[in-house]
C-alpha cells in the first residue's frame, strides 16, 4: 500500500524529531524548511535542528532531575534528537552540552539519507493547501508572519508572545587565564568542565551598576507589553530586581574553589564549552537585550576576560506560542482544523528538549493516525506524559476556564504525586523517575515499535 505523505513544516528541533518519528514508523514525510530561502532574525546557518541561543541540553540526570528523565524518555522512543545529541556532546559536568555545528549536521545528515524522507526548502505562506490532509507545524518561536496570522486568524485566538535572550560566545584563547580557571561546581561531571571567572565585592557591585546603566535595545511600542520567559531572563533584567539576584542566580560562587586566592570569590561568571574543538565557550546565563557596544565594554570588566574576543555576542527575539489548552486537542491537533498538528516551542513549551520531545509525540501520533491505528497518549505519570497534559489540558482551571498560559519546561511539579508519600526530595524525585521509567517503557510496549530505519 502506497501512503500519502505527512507534510512537516519546520526543520528545527521539533519538526527534525516529529520527522524522523513518522519515517521510522514506515510512513513517508515532506520536511519544508524556509530556510536559506527566508532568513529568521536568530538562525546563521540552513542547517537543520540550528541552535540558536545556549548550546546545553541541561542536566542529564535522569534520576533526580526532570529534565535528565525526559532525556532518558526519548532515548527509549528512537530519538533522533538525543542520539545526535550523544554523539556531539562536550564537557559540561552533569549537563548534557553539544557542539552546535557538528549537532546539526548529523540530524541534517540523517534526514537528508532517510529514504522515506524528502526534504523542501521552501517557505509555506499562510495555511497549507487543502490536500495535505496530515500536517505537523513545528514552525517554532520564529513563524513565519504569513503562516502566523492565518493560524490565529483560523483559531479567533491573539497570539500570545515573549522575548527570548541570546548569550554571548567567547573565543577561548582570548580569555586570561592566570585569573580564570576551570572547575565544574562541587567538582561535578569531569570536575573541570566550565571555566571560571571570580568578582569579589567591588568588582562585582561595578558591574551590576554598569549592567543597570548600560545601553540596551529599544522595543517597538506594539512589543512593550511583551513578557520575558522566566527560564530564560537577560541578565540586565535580573539585575534590576536587586543587586544580590545574580549572585544567587548564575553567579553564585558556591561549590567552586578559586586557585589563584585563598579568599573565596563574591560571585562567579562561568563560561561553559560551546563546540567540540574547545576553542568557543559560552557565557553560561547571560542572556542579554544590552547593546552590541555595551556588551563588550561591560563584560570585559570581568576578571579574566579583559581582553574577550566575541565570536557572537548576545541578542534578543520575539517568540509566539499558541494558547494550547484551549486550541489544540489532546492529540495535538488544532480543534478548529484537525488536520493540523502543531510541535514544539509554538504550542507553549520551552527549551530544546522539551521542543524536541513534544515532536517526538505529534510524529508518533500523526504516523499512527496515518496508519489507521489507535495510540494513546503517554501516562501523566511521564515526562512525556506531564508536558503534553500541561500544554493540552493541565493548565485548565476546574471549571474549564484557561488561566494566563505560559510556556513551561519539564519539572516534577508536572507529574501527579506519588501513591505513597515521600519526605525526601532527592528520594522523593528518584521515585518520580523509577515509576516514570516503568511507565513510559509500557506506553512504548503498546504502541507501534519503529520500523527499521
């Protein structure tokens, strides 16, 4: 039997992942990517699965972290994701991080070899032609305007939107070591996998001052109402909720010994290996809306990067997202036309994982329905489970009423609590994952195994 093709829109991580998913289930795909055709204010590359601002897939503890277990989840159901992730990570202690480039070109790779895989660069303007009975929009944060606006105008819905920060990238042999030193907080990981750079109090109260005075980029009066995403907050912004935030947030000198002094520091910049030859490292949490001027001059304030040359410095960008639990069904599918499925960033998750993991759900489901048979969702019980439920219905009020929605990343306040009650929050999280585990592997059991690639 001969099966029409699932179209994909969007090549990031979602739209990568939702791909490979269906093709692995024995169901052809169509992957348009607008890109080089139409450029996006974040993208530099055509590759696909580009990560555009940190290039960490965060912790990779699969027991005591949430994140780690949903990395753990996707490894189960044939990621491609996670497999390209593995096979491109560099030192980052308990994180999993990549090397950016070479993480692209292996899922470009892979998809590009799929023999049920065909790959369009071209943009898709407004809705999809009626005839493409199956489609997956995993358009991201970036929709294009024209796809965008015919989505809401199709939903009666206003898009609800944030801004989202870019780090800086710094090239390694710029950076002064007899000041800076590697160390991972509490010797995790290798115990040498970010490097650091110490402020006492003086130099550290300077520079919270400089970030507060320092240029920043002016928003267009239609973006002033716009909020910041919690999970990823320019670090000038934190900075003006009170001159101690950033010494509790991602410059905290904790776990961390300075072998140049015997003082310990006031706070810590760290900076974390962003590409597989070591010579780039990012700023780890200094996401910035700062002026391209007033980055360089601030940042080189910080001991041991007084002479910093910036391979990228940090940027800003508008994200939309949808208003899922009152859009999409518990498939996925847009209620007003079902034929449309969405994954990723746009239906209110955020980070990379969480993107990629929810394409890993609407490929498999979009493949099943394709297939004629029946598949449901993962327990709530998972990591999988937990993110669909809050995009799709958990965020709902009793009485049906939506709250304001925000995009989430996976946490274990998601999942429903456990049967027996647990004091122990590392105990506690461990038994969230070992019952997740079980769970997931029995959701996989039941459904389609993958055809061979």
């Amino acid at each position: 039997m001969t099966l029409k093709p699932i179209h994909i829109i969007g090549g990031g991580l979602a739209g990568s992942e939702a791909a490979w998913q269906c093709a692995a289930a024995g169901v052809p795909v169509i992957l348009h990517e607008m890109r080089p055709g139409r450029k996006t204010d974040a993208h530099q590359t055509d590759g696909l699965a580009e990560l555009v601002c940190s290039n960490s897939f965060r912790s990779d503890d699969a027991t005591y972290n949430a994140v780690g277990l949903l990395h753990e989840e996707m490894r189960r159901g044939n990621s491609l994701i996670m497999d390209a992730g593995d096979r491109n990570k560099v030192p980052a202690g308990s994180a999993l991080a990549v090397d950016r480039d070479g993480f692209s070109a292996s899922v470009t790779e892979a998809l590009e070899t799929h023999l049920l895989i065909t790959i369009e660069r071209r943009e898709i303007a407004g809705l999809p032609p009626a005839d493409w009975d199956s489609v997956i929009v995993a358009t991201g944060p970036l929709t294009s305007p024209a796809l965008s606006e015919a989505v809401l105008d199709l939903t009666g819905e206003g898009a609800l939107a944030f801004f989202d920060a870019i780090a800086p990238i710094i090239h390694k042999d710029s950076i002064d070591f007899s000041k800076a030193w590697f160390q991972s907080r509490y010797d995790k990981g290798d115990g040498a996998d970010y490097i650091n750079c110490p402020l006492d109090r003086a130099q550290y109260e300077d520079f919270i001052a400089s970030l507060l005075a320092g240029d920043k980029t002016e928003f267009k009066e239609w973006e002033k109402s716009t909020p910041y995403f919690e999970g990823c907050m320019p670090i000038e912004v934190m900075a003006e909720r009170g001159p101690e935030t950033l010494r509790y947030g991602p410059m905290k000198p904790v776990g961390l010994t300075n072998p140049h002094s015997p003082e310990k520091p006031y706070a810590v910049v760290q900076l974390r290996q962003d590409n597989a030859l070591g010579t780039l490292y990012n700023m780890v949490g200094f996401q910035t809306k700062l002026k391209y001027g007033s980055q360089a001059d601030i940042f080189r304030k910080i001991p041991g990067l007084e002479k910093a040359e910036f391979a990228r410095l940090g940027g800003l960008h508008r994200n939309t997202f949808l208003n899922s639990p009152k859009v999409l069904d518990g498939s996925l599918r847009l209620k007003a036309a079902p034929r449309l499925r969405f994954a990723g960033q746009i239906t209110g998750v955020e980070g990379y994982v969480e993107s990629a993991a929810i394409g890993l759900l609407a490929g498999r489901m979009a493949a099943a329905e394709r297939l004629g048979e029946i598949t449901t969702p993962p327990p709530k019980t998972t990591a999988l489970g937990a993110l669909l439920n809050h995009i799709t219905g958990g965020h709902l009020l009793t009485e049906g009423a939506p709250k304001s929605f925000q995009p989430m990343n996976v946490n274990f306040g998601l999942f429903p609590p456990l049967e027996t009650r647990i004091k122990g929050k590392r105990d506690r999280y461990a038994a969230y994952s070992a019952r997740a585990l079980t769970d997931i592997d029995a959701w996989y059991g039941s459904n389609r195994a993958e055809a061979a690639e």
